[in-house]
C-alpha cells in the first residue's frame, strides 16, 4: 500500500499545524486524535493539563502506534503552550463556538492580507464537557466553529479533531 514505516515518517515533512489538547479527559479520544494527525502528517500534539501522555494501553487502543510516530509534547495548561506557539510565530485558533467565530467553511488560510496568513498553524481542541478554556480563547487569534444542524451543539473532540484537520489538510496540502 505504500505506507511510510515509522523512521520514513519521523523524516518526512510535516503538515505545519499543531493540535493542542486542552484537558481532553478520554484517552481513547487521546489516541484517536494521534491517528488522525498521522494519517496526516500534522507536526505535532500539545497535551495540556489533565490530557493523558503515552505511553499507556488505553491511548494505544486507538493510536495504534501513531503515539509513536507524531511528536507531542506535554504542558501543564493549553494557555502555556499557546504563549509559546505564538511567540514561535503560529497563528493559533481554538476550536470553539463562540461570538465571532469563522464557520469552517469560510476560513481561508494563508491568504495575503489575511488575519490567519502565516506559514504556522495551530488549534486547540478543549474538554469534552467544558470546552476549551476562557483564557486560551482570549490568547488565541481566532476561533473555528464546525456548522452543526441538529438537536446537538457539539461533536465528540476526536470527531472534530478529524473534521478540522482535514480542512488544513486541504487547504496546506493538497
């Protein structure tokens, strides 16, 4: 099938994004999102506060190894790692519904002129019940909110990871 082995991947060049996951509790979502960002070769994962590091079996479960090919570092809070990325130059969105946030399907990025144009990306992806922190909104440059039309407000964290992700797929690799 043509697939990288685990030292071609850790070679390879990467999707410029980071996932930062902000006190995701499930490690099962933990490892699914480790999936998903090496089916797409993102950078790497930030685990902030309570999320789960690897290794562990239930973050295995999901990951299938992947928490062994996609870098990850861990912080003690998403705001942390959010300072930094923006200090090394990365425009930051947290995923979140909020007052003026850009619908997914609207956003454009690296567009010159743009609010979002930066060779960097990062998103934030919060709680499974709380969502992402205040604070992390408020350093963050903007917020991503997925459309949704039914009776439900929000997607599972891994769900959206995935959705998410293959939007700067799109728009940074293909």
């Amino acid at each position: 099938m043509g697939r990288m082995n685990a030292a071609e991947f850790k070679a390879s060049e990467k999707m410029p994004l980071v996932v930062v996951l902000d006190d995701v509790r499930s490690m099962y979502n933990v490892g699914s999102v480790f999936r998903t960002a090496d089916a797409f070769r993102v950078e790497a994962i930030y685990l902030c506060g309570i999320t789960a590091c690897p290794p562990h079996p239930e973050i295995h479960k999901t990951a299938l190894g992947a928490e062994d090919t996609v870098a990850w570092r861990h912080f003690a809070t998403a705001l942390e790692a959010v300072q930094q990325l923006k200090e090394q130059g990365y425009t930051v969105f947290s995923t979140e519904q909020c007052e003026g946030s850009t619908m997914l399907q609207a956003l454009e990025l690296g567009i010159a002129g743009s609010p979002s144009a930066s060779p960097r990306y990062a998103i934030v992806l919060g709680n499974e019940v709380k969502g992402v922190h205040q604070e992390v909104v408020d350093a963050s440059d903007g917020c991503i909110e997925i459309p949704q039309f039914g009776t439900k407000h929000s997607l599972n964290v891994s769900t959206t990871a995935g959705i998410v992700i293959w939007e700067f797929a799109k728009q940074l690799l293909i």
